[in-house]
C-alpha cells in the first residue's frame, strides 16, 4: 500500500490566495490517495478558502492558528507549527511536506515523496525578479547521498542547509518518537518560531537529521528541479471583490 502524504499549506487572504490555491488544489487532485492536505490559516478560517477546500474532493483539514501576532513578518511559521502539532497529536502517519501555496509543483514530486524513508531533499527552482537571488536552491547528490549544497557566496557561511521550506519532506514517525531526533532536548515545534527569517528551514531541519549522512537526494542524483518557488512583490492593498464574487457593477 501506498504512504500517506501530508501536505501542509500555510495560508492569507490576500488578492493572489483564489489564483494560488485553486492552482495548488488542482495540483493536488492529481495526487493519488492516501493523502491528506493540511491548510492552516491565522486567527479564522476564511470563507473564501474554506469553500474552496470544500469543493475540491480533496480530503483536507482546515486548521486556525490562533496565536496573537506581534511579528507580522511571521511568513506561515507558526501555522506550519499549528500543523506540525496536530500531526503529533493524531499521530498521522506519513510523509510531511510544506508546500507553500504560491509555489508550482510537478506531479512526478509527489511520486518522489513516496520513495522517502525517513529524510528526502531536492532541489527548488527560484524564480525572482532580484538579481542577489539563486537561481535554484537545494543538494549536490552523488547517488541519493548528499555531497553538498548550491548556494551563494552570501548565504554560504551563514546556513547549516541550503534547502527551501518547498525542498524537503520527512517521515512524521520522527515528530513524536524523541530518541530519534538529533537533539532530543530542543522542541522543533516551539524553536521554528523564534528563528530569523531565511534561516527557518536549516534550524528545523538541523533537528531532524545529524547531517548529510541521514538525507536522501530525490530523485537520485539530484539533477531534477520538480517545484518552483516564485517571489513575487506582494501587491499590498489591492482592492478585490471578497471571494471573488461581484455583488455589485463595478463603477467607474
Ligand atoms: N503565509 C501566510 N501568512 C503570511 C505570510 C505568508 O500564511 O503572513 C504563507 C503563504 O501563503 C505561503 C507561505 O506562507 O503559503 C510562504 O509565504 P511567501 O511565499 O510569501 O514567503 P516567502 O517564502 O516568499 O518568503
């Protein structure tokens, strides 16, 4: 039988959440079963993405992180928490990856995340209009055994792991077994929230594995980019009609 897939998407209200989750869901439809997609939102559930949930025939879970926020430039880290808890708590068996819902994932990804045994990284395609950024992030692989890292002389000396949040996925059975985790003293959960923005992924990861040794380069070889990051400018305070429905002509 086939691994459950636990896909984790932190998400806002803003003008682009329709365009990027109708896109992801369709995406996800593709993915055979077993597979639970879970959507974790700030503060409510919102109409809008609890409508969508309802009529895409996924099966899903729609989770409200209810933490007050004093740092606004949070970028879903505390609702991948929310997600990670309940995950611990029902003890979901499976495979966790966090797929944000602005990125474009290839089909054969989800293939891939079946193949993982306990730790599985890849590349990520970047895809930004600052010129400072990599073009794509993610393992040297010889094999599945990861030999180093693409990155930039910027980010080099500073991060443990070069992987993007959409570049690696783990066994769940290692949230709740503790002496499986590398530092058995530290909770992921609660540490992820007070790491600095860009260094998120290395610090939680750098709690899942010891080192390179305990990662597996998907697929073998590492030459495949299946999943693209985008970063777009965020068009803050665009009007748009809430849900996307028209009560009313627009005036000129
Ligand atoms: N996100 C969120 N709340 C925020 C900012 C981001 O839920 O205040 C979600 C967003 O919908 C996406 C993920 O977190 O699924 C990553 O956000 P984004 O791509 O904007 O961050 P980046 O990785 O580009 O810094």
């Amino acid at each position: 039988p086939h691994k459950l897939l636990i896909v984790v998407t932190p998400t806002y209200n803003r003008a682009f959440q329709a365009y990027y989750l109708t896109r992801l869901a369709h995406t996800l439809k593709l993915v055979p079963p077993p597979f639970l997609w879970i959507v974790v939102e700030m503060g409510a559930q919102s109409l809008e993405t609890a409508s969508l949930l309802r009529q895409t025939g996924i099966m899903y879970r729609h989770l409200v992180c209810e933490k007050n926020l004093t740092n606004i430039k949070d970028r879903g880290t505390h609702q991948r928490n929310v997600a990670l808890a309940h995950i611990e708590q029902h003890q979901l068996d499976g495979i966790v990856y966090f797929a944000d819902d602005d990125n474009v994932y290839t089909l054969e990804l989800f293939e891939e995340l079946r193949q993982i045994r306990r730790f599985g990284t890849w590349l990520v395609g970047m895809l930004a209009h600052s010129k400072s950024r990599t073009v794509l992030e993610g393992p040297v692989c010889d094999g599945e055994k990861v030999i180093g890292w693409h990155t930039n002389e910027k980010s080099k000396r500073l991060r443990r792991f070069h992987v993007d949040m959409s570049g690696f996925a783990f066994n769940s059975t290692i949230l709740w077994d503790p002496d499986r985790w590398h530092r058995p003293s530290l909770d992921p959960i609660r540490q992820l929230d007070t790491v600095k923005e860009g260094f998120q992924e290395t610090t939680f990861i750098e709690q899942l594995v010891a080192d390179e040794s305990q990662m597996e380069g998907r697929p073998p070889g590492c030459s495949k980019v299946m999943v693209w990051h985008l970063h777009l400018e965020t068009v803050s305070g665009l009007p748009y009609p809430s849900g996307w429905t028209m009560n009313s002509p627009l005036s000129a």
